[in-house]
C-alpha cells in the first residue's frame, strides 16, 4: 500500500479514474454559479463503496468549496452533496422510491449501447442494485 501526504492509498485508485475531474467540474459550475448569482451547485459523488477515487471523497469535495468561498467575488456558493455518505444500495433504495426513472441512467465507463458490466462503475452499480434487493432496468451484454 502506498499511501500519499493526504492519505489516498494510489494502489486502490483504479485505472478508469480521470484526473480531476471533479476538480475541473466544480470549478467551472462554481464559476457558472457566481455569474448566475446561484446559492450553490450540487454533484453526486459517493465515498464510501466508490471506487477509491480521491475526488469523490467528503474531506475534497469540502476543502474545494471552501477554495469557492476564497476565491470568489460572492464568496457564499456551497457544495450539496447529498449522496456522499450514503452506499450504492441506499441511493437505489431511494431513488426507487422517489420513481427516478433509473432506465435513463448510465454508469458504464467501456460500452455505449449496453452496459459490459464488467467495469469498476458497472459492477459497483450492479452490486448496488443486488443489496438493495432490486433489478437493475439497463441492459447489460451479459
Ligand atoms: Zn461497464
């Protein structure tokens, strides 16, 4: 295990991450959201039984909001996160009881057609679906 200064084990990161991504996002939606005068923009990003990936982590995603305090003009734009400490089966649980159409969702990093269901975000949606005692609506290759 090789641990860096802020304590991201870099073994557990798996090749499908993208550096920064959500780095690069929410400074263009903070960005967005001072010009639009918003309260605040909001990203789904989930901790605990993600993929390892340093920002989807509660500790980034509060230090980034607090850069937006600094440095912006408004200094006042939040980060909702509401799903950052909730598990894969959870946000099924709960997406199903608020009837989001999950047919119209996506996690897969390898296929545009159907799902392979063999990636990192495949098989952590797959195992959400399977704790939360639900079928999941996509089609998968296999
Ligand atoms: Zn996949």
């Amino acid at each position: 295990m090789k641990l860096n200064e802020n304590g991201v084990d870099h073994s557990k990161i798996p090749n499908s991450y993208v550096p920064f991504r959500n780095g690069i996002m929410l400074a263009i939606a903070g960005a967005v959201a001072e010009k639009e005068s918003a309260i605040g923009i909001a990203i789904g990003v989930v901790e605990d039984d993600s993929s390892g990936y340093p920002d989807c982590r509660e500790e980034f995603i509060s230090t980034f909001e607090k850069s937006l305090y600094l440095g912006t003009k408004a200094g006042n734009i939040k980060i909702f996160r509401p799903l950052v400490n909730l598990q894969k089966s959870q946000i099924v649980s709960e997406a199903i009881k608020l009837k989001v159409p999950l047919y119209l969702t996506w996690s897969c990093y390898q296929q545009e057609n159907k799902a392979c269901g063999v990636c990192d975000s495949c098989r952590l949606r797959l195992n959400g679906f399977k704790i939360a005692g639900e079928k999941d609506p996509i089609l998968y290759i296999n």
